[in-house]
C-alpha cells in the first residue's frame, strides 16, 4: 500500500503510519521549516507545495500512485456555530477532498479538530467524499486512550472506497484502552518532577499539572511561569520554584516522538509543529487498526476441515490445556482453569466465524452477563481468551473455518 501525507507538518502522522508498517510515499507540506524537519526524520521526499492550488497538486500525487491519502488540513479557522465565518484555512479541509476526488484513493484518512466535524468545510468535504461512493467512518478519538499520556480529542474522518459507512467504528473502539493515561504510566520513573506548568489560554483556566494524570492537549505556544501567577484553585499544587514549564523536547515526548527524532528550526518553530501534530502513537493506533482491517479483507482462509468440526462439536479445542503445560509452562492446574475460562468465555457469548478476538472481547465484554462478574474475574478471563487465541495462531488454526453461530449469543 502506498501512502501519501498532505499537510504533513514535521511528521507526526507519518512516524504513526510508518511504525504500523505502512510505506509512505512523499509528503507534502508547505511550510518550509516544517518540511527541513520532515526531511531530516524520513527517507521518502517531501515536496514544498501549497496545497490550496488544487490542479498542480493532483498533478504531482498522481504520479505517485497512492491507494491511501493521509493527513491533517490546518485547524485553525472552523468555527463552533457552522456558521459559514470560517477563514480561509479552512478552505483546505475543501481542498484534501477535492485532491481525493482526483485521485481516488481507496483509502483516506483525515484528522482534525473535534469542532471541525460541524464545520461548513467538512460538510462540503463529506458531500464530495459520499458523492464519490467512499464509506465513512467518522469519530473522535482521545488519544489518551490511545496510547499518548495527553488529553487530545481529534476528529477522525476515514473512507473506504466502496465500503460500508462505519467500517472501522467497532475495531476503534474495542482497542481503546479502558482508562486515560498519565505521564506516569508512559514514562515511568524518568520523570525527575511530579507537577509541571502549562500556561493557560487565559486565567480562568488552570495551569498547573500532575504526572498522575495525562497531560493537557499540547498546544503551539509554550511559556514560562510569568512572574506574578496569580494561582488557580484548580492547580494540582501551588506555584514555586520547583513548578517549571515543560522544554520542548518533553513536550516533543508527550507527543509521542521518538527520543531520536530530529528538530530543527528556532525554539518557537519547534513548539508550533509540535503542538500542531498528530501524536505519534494516535496516528499508529489508527493506522494498525486500518491495517488489521485490510489485512483481514484479504485472508485466505485453508484450514483443515477437521479442525472445524472439532472446534464446532466442542467449540474449544480440547489440546489448548497440554499446549499450555508445554509451551507456556504452566502447572497443570493452572491450565486447566485457563480453559475452564476460555469455555465461561464461550459460555457467555460464543465467537464468530472469523471474528478476531479483540473483537470478540470487547462483544464479551458488553455482555450483561460478563459485566455482572467481577473485575478481577473478567480480567482472568480476558487474559485466558487472549492465551487462547495465542495458541490458535501458534497451531495456526483458523477461526474462519468455524461456522457461524453454534450456540447462543448475547445481543
Ligand atoms: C495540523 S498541521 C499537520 C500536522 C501533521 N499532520 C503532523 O502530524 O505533524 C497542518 C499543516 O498544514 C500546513 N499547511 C497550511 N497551509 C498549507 C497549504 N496551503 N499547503 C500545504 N500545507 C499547508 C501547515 O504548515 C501545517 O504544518
């Protein structure tokens, strides 16, 4: 699959789609700065274009030949009403669609801001999307749910070119992680400070933080402690000399860049393609569950017959308990309550033909009867499907073959 990032900024998107092992293309980018650190960090080119003018574009990315358009038109002119007030910034939204409507992709992936979903842009831009036969689906993402210690929501808009609307909706939401991570949980003991200042939009709002909670959307501007802060009830502590604001490179890290990743510019660049990315780990959360996806699309499924039947009669392959003892090393015992497990699993909600069991755990787990457990058994049994499907990948055995529906399901 090739890809090709539009507004690209210094990478974050890209670094994302690459560590998911997607093959980027080239870039484009206007902004030159933003393009010298993008060329430092990849091997691909990233041409300086001005994306606004739409025929010369499409001229290049054609030549490259994309089956995936992604990227991030600016943020910075959508209005809240959807009044049509919006500058000419956002414009660009108008611009990425029609450029998809040239080339015809048969993926897209567009990231903005949470608001821009009600912007007059992006409801031309959806009209052209649906006009152009795409299936859509559109959501906000935290992506500190998403492996990035920031609360950062972004509105995502990806299409199928003759897909079903919603297509990816369930995959995103069942690999989620259940609870916001924190500085804490993402850098362990690097830290050398427990509370740190972000300076406010405005005094009404808080600016002093903890590491035990995830970090504020990093922003484009990053400012000292001004002398005088008058302190808000809000701050996870007071102010004094040991609350300083973040450096660049650990807002660079809260956005989830790589420790290597190359900066250039001045400090003030810097901090405005920093806080203007997709986190690194947010762009690759989307863009290995698009890739599970048309990976799945394209299995070839040739299992043995007999394995279905065993699975069908006993919906549980009855090795999985000498598999454990022998490959994982578990006590017998231990063994024999995974599979018991494995079959309260089944016995609650039963899996799909083909079904993956990211899927299917986050099905089970909407299930009342599931949900009645406690945790700490619904975790036991998590861990004891995901062992499971470990051992059907190592056997290679393949769930496709099953048959659809042998028992009972919750709804
Ligand atoms: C939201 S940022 C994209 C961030 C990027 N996706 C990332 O993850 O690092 C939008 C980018 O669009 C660029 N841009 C603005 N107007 C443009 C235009 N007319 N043509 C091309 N790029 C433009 C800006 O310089 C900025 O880097």
């Amino acid at each position: 699959m090739r890809i090709v990032d539009l507004f690209a900024g210094c990478g974050g998107l890209s670094k994302g789609f690459q560590n998911a092992g997607f093959q980027i293309v080239a870039a484009f980018e206007f902004w030159n700065k933003a393009a010298e650190c993008y060329a430092l960090n990849f091997s691909h080119p990233v041409f300086t274009t001005d994306l606004s003018n739409i025929e010369e574009a499409v001229g290049k990315i054609q030549d490259l030949q994309p089956n995936i358009i992604i990227g991030g038109p600016p943020c910075q002119d959508f209005s809240h009403a959807g009044k049509r007030v919006e500058g000419s910034r956002a414009g660009l939204t108008e611009a990425y669609a029609e450029i998809v409507r040239a080339v015809r992709p048969k993926y897209f992936v567009m990231e903005n801001v949470d608001r821009a979903r009600n912007s007059c842009a992006f409801r031309e831009a959806h009209a052209v999307f649906k006009q152009l036969g795409y299936g859509l689906t559109m959501m906000v993402l935290d992506a500190s749910r998403c492996g990035v210690p920031q609360k950062r929501k972004r509105f995502f808009c990806i299409g199928e070119m003759g897909g079903a609307d919603d297509f990816l909706r369930e995959r995103l939401l069942a690999g989620q992680s259940s609870k916001d991570m924190t500085l804490r949980d993402y850098f362990g003991a690097a830290l050398d400070f427990e509370f740190y200042y972000r300076h406010p939009r405005n005094y009404c709002r808080r600016a002093v933080y903890s590491i035990d909670e995830p970090a504020p959307t990093m922003r484009g501007v990053n400012r000292p402690v001004p002398k005088g802060y008058p302190g808000h009830p809000n701050d996870a502590c007071p102010v004094d000399e040991n609350v300083r604001a973040l450096t660049t490179l650990e807002r660079s890290l809260i956005q989830t860049f790589p420790a290597d990743y190359h900066w250039c510019g001045s400090k003030t660049d810097m901090e405005q393609m920093i806080g203007n990315a997709v986190p690194v780990k947010l762009g690759e959360y989307v863009a290995r569950t698009l890739k599970n996806y048309i990976e799945r699309k394209n299995v070839v499924y040739k299992q043995p017959v007999e394995l279905t039947f065993q699975f069908a009669e006993t919906g549980f392959r009855q090795d999985f308990s000498e598999w454990l003892v022998e490959k994982m090393r578990l006590a017998r015992r231990t063994a024999g309550d995974m599979a018991s497990r494995v079959k309260r699993a089944h016995s609650i909600r039963l899996m799909d033909a083909g079904e993956e069991t990211v899927l299917y755990l986050h099905r089970l787990s909407q299930c009342p009867e599931f949900r009645n457990l406690s945790p700490s058994v619904r975790s036991q049994i998590k861990r004891a499907v995901a062992l499971y499907d470990e051992y059907l990948r190592a056997t290679s055995y393949d769930r496709a073959e099953v048959p659809p529906r042998y028992g009972s399901h919750c709804s």
